[in-house]
C-alpha cells in the first residue's frame, strides 16, 4: 500500500499545483488590475461603493459572501475587458513601434510545453499584468478628473498615478519583448540576431537556400538514371 500512497500523494500534488498555476494565471493579470479598475469606478458608482463596504453613505452593513462574488466576478469581468482593450490599443502601439510578434514554429511545441509555459509565466502573464494596470491607472485619472475637474484638486496622488503609468508602460513593453524574444530562441532555433523579434522570415529564407540545392541534385540524379537506361537499351 505503500506505493499506493506515493503515488495518490504525487498525484494530488501535481494537481494542486496545475491549479495554482491557472490560479495565478487569472490573478496576475486580470483580478488585480481588474479589481484597481473596480475601485476607481467606485468613485462615481454607488452600487460598487456597496459591494467593496467604502465608507459611505450606502455602506452600511458589513461585506458577506454574496457581496464577495459580487467583487470577485465583477474584478475578473473589468480584467477580461481591460485584455481586450490592451489587444486593440496597447499591443497594437507595440507592434507599430518595433515589439512584433516573431513567426514562431508551432511543430518545435512537441516535448517543449512545460518550458513555454514557463516562459509564459514568467514574462507574457506580466506584460499583461502591467498593461491592465496601466488601462487600470487611466481609467482611475479620467475618473478623479470626472470628479474634481479638469483644473482643480492636482495632488501627491495623481504625480504617483502619472509615475506609476510611466513605469507600466515600460515594464510591459519589457516583458512583451522578453517574452517574444526567448519563445523565438525556443521554438525556432535557426533564427539569429533581431530577426528573431521583428518578424522577419529568416527560417523560411534558409529553407529554400537549402530546398535549392536539394532540387538540382535530384534533377542530376534522374538525369544519369536516365542516361544509363538509354546506354543499357542501346546496348540490348
């Protein structure tokens, strides 16, 4: 029974940990920025105010499960809808200013899953991370100029905000390069230099530089198969 265990325990805890992983997959970069999101649109909606229990006028009981799922589904939502404004602006802008997404060889995945996910993991879950945060921080300045006015209420909060949104911006575009970068080196290990990260082709140049030579020998090839057939005919 002894191995029945070792292998139950190892089972489980492969398991729990492909379930941390998804976990943090969501948390990193769609809860969080989502939830900072939620708190800037609680600003101006009192129904969000009542589910993070602000201290207001219509917080007046303590949070319960209900209000949780309330925030944690509302948070996981705004994330969902702050990736799809990160593809159509921010990956975008990255794409038109030289982070271009390489042609990877999708066949070179097979017996390298776990060390792309690492690389995932590792550098494309936080580019995402500080994108949403960055739409997150933009969002939350539209709304404090909603509030107090385009002129009026300039404070240390707001020089953080346009600090923090200066370094997202870049962080990002690191991580998105990063990313691309080693996944190039992993999955397409003929490509050399920045080609790698521009999206030029070189994988397919070298092909039919190869692809050439191969042709013209078997052309000679038939060539003298031929010719020996002709020779053998003749000779009968």
């Amino acid at each position: 029974m002894a191995w029945l265990r070792v292998v139950f325990t190892r089972t489980i805890r492969g398991s729990m940990q492909q379930i941390t992983d998804r976990a943090l997959g969501l948390l990193i970069p769609y809860f969080i920025p989502g939830f900072g999101a939620m708190l800037a649109l609680s600003t101006v909606s009192p129904t969000i105010r009542l589910w993070l229990n602000v201290a207001s006028e219509y917080a007046v009981r303590a949070p319960d499960f209900a209000g949780f799922l309330y925030v944690a589904f509302a948070s996981l939502g705004i994330g969902l809808v702050l990736g799809g404004i990160r593809w159509a602006v921010i990956d975008q802008i990255n794409a038109a200013t030289g982070i271009k997404r390489p042609v990877f060889n999708d066949a070179a995945l097979q017996g390298k899953l776990n060390a792309y996910g690492l690389l995932i993991a590792a550098h494309y879950q936080y580019h995402k991370f500080y994108a949403h945060s960055l739409i997150a921080g933009i969002t939350y300045a539209v709304v404090r100029r909603f509030v107090y006015g385009l002129t009026a209420h300039y404070d240390l909060i707001d020089g953080l905000l346009a600090v923090l949104m200066v370094i997202f911006w870049f962080a990002q575009r690191d991580a998105l390069k990063n990313y691309y970068t080693r996944s190039a080196r992993l999955l397409n290990e003929d490509m050399k230099g920045d080609g790698m990260t521009n999206g030029a082709h070189h994988d397919s140049t070298d092909v039919k530089k190869k692809a050439q030579p191969a042709s013209k020998a078997s052309q000679a090839q038939n060539k003298d198969t031929k010719n020996d057939k002709t020779a053998q005919s003749k000779k009968n």
